[in-house]
C-alpha cells in the first residue's frame, strides 16, 4: 500500500511493514488517526486499535510502519448475536426434544 491510511481502514500489520510485527506478533489494526509528525521517507505514525479474531477491539496502539508494508485485512465475520428468542436451543418453536412422528396422539 502506498497510499496514506485514512481512519477506519482496516490493515494486516506484519514483518513487511515493520521487523517487530513479524511473525507470531502480527496484528490488525482498525486505523483511527495518522500523524503529521515527521518520519523517515516511506515511513507513517498510525493510531489505531488491535482487532481480535472476533472483530472486537482489544487495545489502542501507536505504531510506527513502512507505508510499502501495509496490507488490507480482510473484515473478520461479526460475532453472532442470539436473540431472546432463539435461546441457546435453536431459532424459537424449535426443540431439542425428539419428534414424537408416528405416534398416537394423547
């Protein structure tokens, strides 16, 4: 990437953006803000936040990134919400309990 991260890009952040992101230590941050601050060439200040497996924000980051180095993350999938309703068994009117198909009514 060699166009400036705005806020609310979301970035794979690794060895080829910058040494201490390689490997194991690799992160996505969700971009909040980039700096004007001075930098080498090629090189940015971002805030941002850490975003987990889950896509939920986790810590509030300054990093310090080679521009070349920057890779859009793929949106994780939203975690599931289970409504009121549906319960843990299931979409609500389905049951757990085993069809009585075939049977004598009661």
């Amino acid at each position: 990437m060699t166009a400036r991260p705005v806020p609310g890009d979301l970035l794979r952040i690794d060895g080829r953006a910058s040494v201490q992101f390689a490997g194991d230590r690799a992160l996505t941050l969700r971009v909040v803000s980039t700096s004007d601050r001075q930098a080498y060439d090629g090189w940015i200040w971002l805030t941002g936040y850490v975003i987990d497996r889950r896509g939920n924000a986790t810590t509030k980051r300054e990093i310090y990134v080679q521009l070349a180095g920057l890779r859009p993350a793929s949106v994780p999938a939203p975690p599931r919400q289970v409504s009121r309703r549906d319960g843990p068994g299931g979409p609500r009117g389905a049951s757990a309990r085993p069809s009585r198909a075939g049977t004598a009514p009661r």
